[in-house]
C-alpha cells in the first residue's frame, strides 16, 4: 500500500496548500459565522480566482478550491476586503477555534470566542504545533465533544464553565472573565512541558497536568450522534454533499440568511424557522448522501489514488439508515479519521475493504475493482463477506 505524505498542517487563506486542482485557500470565519455580505463575497471570489467550487472542512472552515498562482494575491485582497483575513498566516494559524454553531446571543459564547481570537492573534509568543487547535462548546448541549480539539472550553453537568485539556476527565473551572487566560496558560504548559503535536498523546504519553486542570469533573462522555439537517433554536441546518458546494449554491444561500458554518459539513442559516427550497442542498435527515463520506479523491487531492466521490455518490442509496460508509483516496482518510461500519480505501488499481475500521486499517477482504463493487451494491452493503473474490 502506498504510504500516504502527512503535511503536519492546516492551509490557511495566507498560507495556501497545494491541491490536484490548484491551490487550497482556507477562509477561517471569525465565531465561525458568515455575514451575508461575507457569504455573498466568498462566492464571487471563488467563481472569479477559483474553479468555483467550494468546500467545508471538518474544522468548520471554507475552503476556495482551484485557485491558481497568478490570481491568489487579487484573491487574498478580495479576501480581506471582506474582513476575512488575519494580519500575519502565524496570527491565523494560531487563531485555530471552532465553535458550537448552536449559540444564542446571550449564552456568551460569541463574545467568548472573539476574545480568545483576539489573543491567539496577539500572542506571538506561542509556538503552537500545525494542528493545535480549541473547541468552545458552550451552547446549552455539548455537541463538540467528537470534533479535534486540544483545548476545550465547555460547561460541566451544573452548566458552570470549565477549561479542559483534550483526552483529560476533568478540567478547571473557569468563569467568562477567567476562560481565556486558563485556555492560554494551559496551551503554554503544552509547549513548556514538552508537548509536541496532539494534547491527547501528550498526556497518554504520561504528561501530568497542573493540579488546577484535574479540579472539576467534566459532563459524563455520552455517545452522540451527529447533528442533521432541520430545524434547532438557532436557525435551520442544511447538508451538503461531501461538504462541496458550487459557487452559485453559496450565493444562492447568501441571499437568505447570514450562514453558520460547522465542523459537520453543514451550515446553519441563522434564524431560518423552514427549509430553504434550493437546489444543491440536502434539507432531510434521511437523505442517503448523509450515509456517504469521501474525500476530494482524483483529481482534486495530488496524493488521491483513485476518484471517490463518484463512486460514493452511486453506493449512498444502499447504504441502510445508520450504516456509513467512508470512501478514502488513499490511506491517509482525512475525510474521516474515525472507524465507520466500511471504509473503502484506494490503491493503484482497486479499493481496500475494511470493516468497522478506519482508511489506515488492514483491508480484511482482497481487493475489489470498481466494477466489482458496482455489480454488487446491495451485497456490499448489507453483507460484505459473500462479494465475490
Ligand atoms: S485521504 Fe483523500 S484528501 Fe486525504 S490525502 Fe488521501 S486522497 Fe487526499
């Protein structure tokens, strides 16, 4: 199997990565919302410097796909006309939050979460590792819990506030004036007892937190599952297929309400009590595109071995309600780095087939060639082991 390249960090909007189809421009919305004008922007600049397609990543960002050399700065300028750029691309890699997109107006947590912006932009003095980021889950129900963070600020079970690292039980009680300067000096004890890359491997790793940090229990662990499209308090959330739209599709969506962007590739239009009738998004919890994760695949991502989507998008009608099914275009699976019930994996000329794994488990079934597996949908997904050798 063909060993994936691991980056080791997040493209930003000044720090652009390399794509099969051009350069990646990732747009960090500050409290993870979009102004309507914002929205609106972001679709003109991707139809006139990009190839008009858009992603949402799974750390609720925005992604400007096939951007080219020679239109980027013009792109950047659009950018920041928008007030959608940082002053330095080390401000905006610090500046690594992602934030419940359920908020309301008076729980706190949009002033909250522009305050601990505004000190990750200011602290240059904090070398950070590429992925390290924070998670301010403080809506009145917990939804972030199985979203990357290593630094999370969340309410415990009376609802007070609470400062944890990630992979710890408990954390340290903090109050909305104490939140951020706890979050600060936890992630400088990441850096000053020798962290390198993840919290959670730090601390398996046997680093002992500062006593504060271990004083107040977090909210039991529960399982939970993932937020669907319809109707919350906050406005309605609608799905969109592997978190891609098309430029006219945000536009179009830009023109109801301001946007809510979330780390589920999903967005939530502010306010909206009913379903947008639009073309390109998914309105309905049962609409089997839901039951399908793939990433970019061939030929949007250069280490892909193989096009997913299409595929993906041909198997979602057999995938039985809460059966999931990833397909990966390499080993990498950055679509979704967790175990579901079947990954398919790509290699040079077939998939990998793995079983209550992840796209780096070992393929439990030989390999199968993409007609193999579109002559036998069904089988594939109700009863992997009859396919055929
Ligand atoms: S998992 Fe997909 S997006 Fe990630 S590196 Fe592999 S092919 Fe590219």
């Amino acid at each position: 199997m063909t060993t994936p390249l691991v980056k080791g960090w997040c493209p930003g909007a000044l720090r652009p990565m390399p794509s099969g189809d051009g350069l990646l421009v990732r747009v960090r919305p500050s409290i993870g919302r979009l102004t309507q004008a914002q929205a609106a922007g972001i679709a003109r600049l991707a139809e006139q410097y990009g190839n008009g397609q858009i992603d949402l990543s799974a750390r609720a960002n925005i992604q400007i796909r096939g951007v080219t050399d020679p239109t980027y700065a013009q792109l950047v300028m659009g950018l920041a006309t928008l007030g959608l750029i940082d002053a330095t691309p080390e401000a905006e890699a610090r500046r690594n939050i992602v934030v419940t997109p359920f908020w309301q107006s008076d729980d706190g947590t949009t002033k909250l979460t522009e305050r601990l912006g505004s000190a990750l932009r200011d602290d240059r003095t904090l070398a950070l590792p590429g992925k390290f980021g924070f998670a301010v889950d403080t809506g009145a129900t917990p939804v972030l819990r199985d979203v990357s963070a290593d630094i999370r600020i969340e309410r415990d079970a009376t609802g007070n506030l609470l400062c944890r690292a990630n992979g710890a039980a408990s954390g340290a009680r903090v109050t909305s004036d104490t939140a951020v300067d706890t979050a600060l000096s936890l992630a400088r004890w990441f850096i000053s007892s020798g962290g390198r890359k993840r919290m959670a491997v730090h601390l398996a790793d046997g680093a002992t937190l500062p006593s504060a940090f271990t004083a107040v229990k977090a909210a039991p662990m529960t399982h939970m599952s993932l937020p669907m499209p319809g109707q919350s308090a906050s406005g309605f959330m609608i799905g969109l297929a592997f978190g891609q739209m098309q430029a006219r599709t945000l536009s179009a969506l830009a023109d109801i309400a301001p946007l809510r962007v979330t780390p589920w590739r999903m967005l939530l239009l502010e306010g909206l009590i009913s379903a947008p009738n639009l073309a390109g998004v998914i309105t309905r919890a049962d609409d089997p595109l839901l039951r399908v994760i793939a990433c970019p695949g061939l030929p949007g991502c250069t280490q892909a071995l193989q096009p997913t989507r299409p595929l993906a998008r041909v198997l979602a009608p057999y995938a039985p309600v809460g059966r999931m099914l990833h397909v990966s275009g390499c080993a990498k699976g950055c679509a979704h780095p967790g175990p579901t019930p079947l990954t398919l994996v790509a290699q040079a000329h077939d998939f990998g087939l793995v079983r209550d794994g992840n796209a780096t488990s070992t393929p439990q079934h030989p390999p199968l060639t993409v007609e193999q597996l579109l002559a036998n949908p069904g089988t594939l997904m109700e009863n992997p082991n009859a396919l055929p050798v």
